[in-house]
C-alpha cells in the first residue's frame, strides 16, 4: 500500500514538471513567431534606375527653385544679381575688394570722378608730411620797445612789407623764401605778448611792447644763413623802433649770444647727420 502511494506521487511530480516545460515552451515558441527577421539584402525591394531619375530630378528641380538667383544665362553669361534692397549687410571688406566693388557699380561718370578724388587724396597724403613736419628745435629773437613806450601796428605793418615780411598762417607774418611769398617759410614774426597774433584788418589800433621773431629745425635751406637773415631783421626793426634785441630768455643779445646760436645749429645739423 505505501508503496503505491509512492509511485503516484512520484507520477504526480512528472506530470507537474512536464505541465511546466510545456507552458515554458509554449511561450518561447510564440514570442519568437512574434518577431520577424530582417530581409537579407539580396530580398529588399530595389528602385528601380526610372524612380532614381524621378528623385534626382525632383530634387534638382527644389534647389533651382530656392536659388534662382545662382543660374546664368546660356551665351550673354549675364549675371542675375539677388536683390538685397530690403536686406541690410554688415560686412568689413579690405579696402582693395572695397574699391573693386565700387569701380564694378558706378556709372562711367562717377568712375571718372572718384578716380580724380582718390588721386587728389594721393596728392595731399604725399605733400603733408614735408608741409606739417614737427619742428625739433627753435631758435628765438626778441625786439622789445624802450621803457613806458610802444610798438604801433601803424608804424608796424608797412615796415614789415618793406622787409619782406607776408601776412598768413596763424594770424602772424612770415618771411619766404621769395619775395612774393613763395617758397619755404624761412622765418615768422608774433606778438610777443598774448595772445601772439595780429589783427590784419585793425593794425591801426595794434600796440604791443615788442615783437618774436623765430625759426624752426632742421629747414631745407642753410641755417646758419636763414639765423643771419632773422638776425639782421630784428636788428632793423629794433633801429625803427628804438628797441632792443633780446635772446629767447629775453636777456640783452651779445656778440657771445650769437655765436651760441651759431654753435647749437651746427650741433643740430652734427646730429642730424648721424641719424
């Protein structure tokens, strides 16, 4: 008897476990028929050469419609230029592809006229530095009126032109090279008092107690005797006058004094040539 029961429950056991495998196996087998596997390469579908043309074609034909502007004519190759009147570009070009640019655009007429522009600029550029050079060195002399008495414009302004002197830049009078006023600027007479001009249009009213004369390093022309012309003309207007002469420190002028202006323009003119 007990051995019967032990034989069922054995039976009983096996039927459970193969009831299991079976439910296990059942579930495999569905979830893999559930998943299909890729198409090898060889069995996907191939379009064919006809619907490749149709898609290059469709695709050309979207570009050219979002670029228009791209396409050239067949034999005039005239280019048709986008239009950016409603755009507003913020580019730094160099100043070559800036000029190309303009030259490309502009009528014959403007051309002609921007041409003659840039070469008056290319002018003026060249001339300023040897017009507006700094100067190194200034060398001064002074005319001074006796004590309790004046200089006169009146008296002033015709003597001067008899001197070669000409009104001009900076409101002073200047000595030229010429006698007409051409040439270099050799040496210029101020107001030695403030404010250092003259009134050309008032001189009858002018007074001053003395005047400057003075002249810059280096010149184009010989120092030395540019400072002998200064030198002598302080010395007239001083005789017209019945002034003195006075260095730049405004002490009496000397024979010593001038020999040291002498000597500290060929000091100048030493170093000048060792630059």
């Amino acid at each position: 008897m007990d051995d019967f029961r032990i034989v069922l429950m054995i039976l009983g056991i096996l039927a459970v476990l193969a009831l299991v495998a079976h439910g296990i196996w059942t579930v495999r087998k569905n979830n893999q028929s559930s998943i299909e596997p890729p198409l090898p390469d060889e069995k996907q579908p191939k379009h064919s050469s006809k619907d490749k043309k149709s898609a290059g074609f469709s695709l050309k034909s979207k570009i050219d419609s979002i670029k228009p502007e791209q396409k050239t004519e067949s034999k005039d190759k005239v280019r048709v230029e986008p239009n950016f009147d409603d755009v507003q570009l913020e580019m730094e070009l160099p100043d070559e592809m800036d000029s190309f640019i303009a030259t490309e655009t502009e009528t014959p007429q403007v051309q002609t006229h921007r041409e003659e522009k840039m070469s008056t600029t290319t002018e003026q550029s060249a001339s300023e530095p040897a017009e507006q050079h700094t100067p190194e060195e200034v060398l001064i002399l002074n005319v001074i009126a006796p004590e309790g008495q004046v200089i006169s414009g009146a008296s002033l302004l015709p003597f001067l032109l008899t001197l070669g002197f000409k009104f001009g830049d900076m409101a002073i009078f200047h000595r030229y090279e010429e006698s007409s006023g051409d040439g270099e600027i050799l040496f210029s007479l101020a107001n030695m008092f403030n404010p250092g001009t003259f009134d050309i249009d008032n001189m009858e009213h002018f007074t001053s107690p003395g005047v400057s004369l003075f002249m810059s390093l280096p010149t184009k022309s010989d120092a030395s005797q540019v400072f002998n012309m200064m030198h002598n003309a302080s010395k007239k207007i001083a005789a017209e006058f019945n002034g003195q002469v006075l260095d730049g420190q405004r002490s009496v002028l000397t024979r010593q004094t001038v020999q040291h202006y002498i000597e500290r323009i060929r000091e100048f003119e030493r170093r000048q040539l060792l630059k």
